[in-house]
C-alpha cells in the first residue's frame, strides 16, 4: 500500500522550497543527520571568480504549517481557486563565517545541532525542515545567495511505497 496518494504525491511534488545556487559558488553537503543531535557538514564550492570577501554560512530550523484560506460562501469548493497559506518559524539559527574562498575552490563548514529540536519532516500540512544558506555580502548589488535544502521526501516521489525517511546521511 503506498504511503500517499498520487495526488498527494502531485502536491508534495509542488511544494516551494527554496534549493538554488548562487551567481558565482554553490553549496555541497557531505554529511545531514536531519534531527536533534545531528551534524550538518559540507563545503562551499567556488565555480568562477571571486573577489577577496567571507562567505556567511547559516543554517537553521524551520517548523512550517499550513492554514485553509478563507472560503467565499458564493463560489463552490471545487470551483474556487483557493490556495493553501503556508506560515513558517524558525526554531534555531546559527551563523559561520567563511574566508579565503577567492584563493582556494571550496572552503569547508559544520554546524552541530541542538539536541531538542525535531527530525525532518516533510508532510502535508506541516514540516520540521532544514536549511542551509550562504551568503556574500555585496556593497553595491544584492547580496549573492546560494540555498540548499535536504529533504527526505525526493526518494519517496522517485519510489512510490516507501516510507519517509527521517535522517539523509
């Protein structure tokens, strides 16, 4: 029996999370124990030029939910287009400072976490998930961002019928 439903699966599919790279470095994660306890350990890799500058490493915990929008008594349910508001809160953060990215390629970070907070969790209408940012201050632009977020649920929608796995390592 599979754990979701297509349609489910279709939605879950769907979801906005922010995985990205930035203009000029990406992030690659070695090692995430997705929970209380855990270690969160990769690297942060140069593909073009940088000039001399740290790099702001952050990961945090992000306990998100997910609230039915206000139905319009005149228009059915099945005809509205009613979209479901997703609420977030972080419930840890830390900071890492990265230098010496513009002589070498990749520069190395690790986060240990607390042990109170929760595994990831990424289910219909609430998730417990992990993100990890780096960022490169600019002085006249937009800082430059790179985001990744590992999730458990990307083999669930490759195998249907698998459970959810709690921990990527």
């Amino acid at each position: 029996m599979p754990v979701l439903s297509e349609a489910e699966r279709q939605a879950l599919a769907m979801r906005l999370v922010g995985d990205y790279e930035a203009r000029r470095f990406h992030v690659e994660l070695s090692t995430a124990e997705l929970r209380g306890g855990g270690t969160i350990a990769g690297r942060v890799h140069r593909d073009r030029e940088l000039t001399a500058g740290p790099i702001v490493m952050r990961t945090r915990c992000i306990e998100a939910w997910r609230e039915a929008p206000p139905r319009i008594p005149i228009v059915p349910a099945r005809h509205s287009m009613r979209f479901p508001r997703w609420h977030e809160r972080t419930l840890w953060s830390q900071e890492l400072v990265v230098d010496g990215l513009a002589e070498a390629h990749w520069a190395a970070f690790e986060f240990t976490l607390p042990p109170d907070l929760p595994p990831a969790v990424e289910a219909r209408s609430v998730a417990w998930r992990y993100e990890i940012q780096a960022r490169r201050p600019l002085r006249l632009r937009p800082d430059e961002r790179a985001i990744t977020v590992p999730l458990g649920f990307r083999a669930m929608l490759l195998e249907p019928g698998l459970p959810v796995p709690l921990r990527l390592a």
